[in-house]
C-alpha cells in the first residue's frame, strides 16, 4: 500500500504546511455545516503544528476541539496533554469550544461512559483527525497487544493503560478510521521507517490505515 507523504526538510515547515492544510479542512466544514471537529494529538512531536495553527484565520466558535487520548492526570500535571493544547493551540485565546477528555474527581473506570454521555457535543464524524506515531506503532493510545481500542466498534472513547501501566482515555479505532480527513505527523528518518516497515502489519498504526482504506495524510521531516 501506498501512502502520500509529504516530505519538508524541518519540523517546522511540516508542522506550518499541515496547520495551512487543517485550517482549510476546518473552514470548508463551517462553511457547509455550521461547525467543524478536530482532533489533536499530545506527546512532544505536535507543538509547533498547534502554535502555527492557533495563529490561522479560522472561525474558530464553531469548531470543536478535543485530544485523540489523554494521560489521567490534571492539566497541571507535566504529563497532561491538555497542558501542550493550552499553551499552544490556545496560546492567543481563539474561541475553539473545547472537550475535554479529562474530568475532575471522576475514576479512570467511570470515565469513558461520562465521555460517550456528552460526545454529541462534537459533530460527527470527525472533520480532521491529526495523529502522531510512536515508535513502537501506536496512535493516539492505541497500543501494539492491546485490543481495548479495537474491540468494540461502537465506541467512541476508551480507557486504557499505557507503558508503566499509565492510565489513559483515548478515541477509539472506529472513531479515527471515520475521521473526514486524517493526518500522520512524524518528526525524523526513523518514525518514517517504522510506518514503511509497519505497513500490511498488524500495528495500530497499520491498521488504522487499513481501516480507512490508505486514505492517511503523513506529513514527515527529518
């Protein structure tokens, strides 16, 4: 299977080219239909993407914007991912309606049915979903020998327990592979030869591409 890849020679022109590109997807849904989701991912890879695309000239009240997962931890934890969308995406206070992954005082446990009890707050499917890779193959956290993701089509979110036994919410496989659009931003030679190596495989990562089909948007610098 072949995927389009877009090659840049920095981080920083594929992280500005792929915010240029999200930022078109989300205006042409308000457009058609009044409102717009985007899915973000969280990690060290997508900082610059959401800088460069907090500064687009998005209509931004109409777009709903969430996390592909989330560590359990409270935004000021240095491993909250609601932290990096902050400090990033939402460094100029544009208006995104935000939904958070996350809640107060709520268990692990109880958590995705909270989540799937207000997810009609985010119009589905999804306009955009951007996701990074890590280098074992795993999306949003969605992780090799763990079917938790997989299993269970209908479901939008699911509470997992990523290395070290970390807990997690993350979107489900069925929710991303619906995605309008979705997009794979990797950062250096070696994420991009894991994804060639994990093609017609059985990472997460190759079977979300399979899932859809090849329609998986990579985005990849050196």
């Amino acid at each position: 299977m072949r995927l389009p890849v877009r090659r840049f020679d920095s981080h920083a022109a594929a992280s500005a080219a792929l915010a240029d590109r999200v930022a078109a997807v989300l205006s042409d849904a308000v457009n058609l239909r009044g409102a717009a989701s985007l899915a973000v991912p969280g990690g060290t890879t997508p900082g610059e993407f959401l800088t460069a695309l907090g500064q687009q000239p998005v209509d931004w009240p109409p777009v709903t914007v969430l996390l592909t997962d989330e560590r359990w931890v409270a935004p000021d934890h240095p491993r909250s991912n609601t932290a990096l969308v902050d400090r990033t995406l939402g460094a100029r206070g544009q208006p995104y309606r935000w939904y958070p992954l996350w809640r107060e005082g709520v268990a692990l446990r109880e958590a995705t049915a909270l989540l799937e009890a207000g997810a009609n707050a985010v119009p589905r499917p999804l306009d955009a979903a951007v996701l990074g890779m890590g280098d074992d193959g795993h999306v949003a956290s969605l992780f090799p020998g763990d079917e938790t993701g997989f299993a269970d089509a209908s479901a939008r979110f699911v509470a997992v327990l990523g290395p070290g036994a970390e807990p997690r919410v993350s979107l489900s496989a069925a929710v991303l592979a619906q995605a309008r659009e979705t997009y794979l931003l990797l950062r250096g030679a070696a994420k991009l030869e894991v994804l060639e190596h994990a093609l017609g495989g059985d990472l997460p990562v190759a079977r979300l591409i399979a899932a859809r089909q090849g329609r998986v948007h990579v985005y990849a610098s050196e």
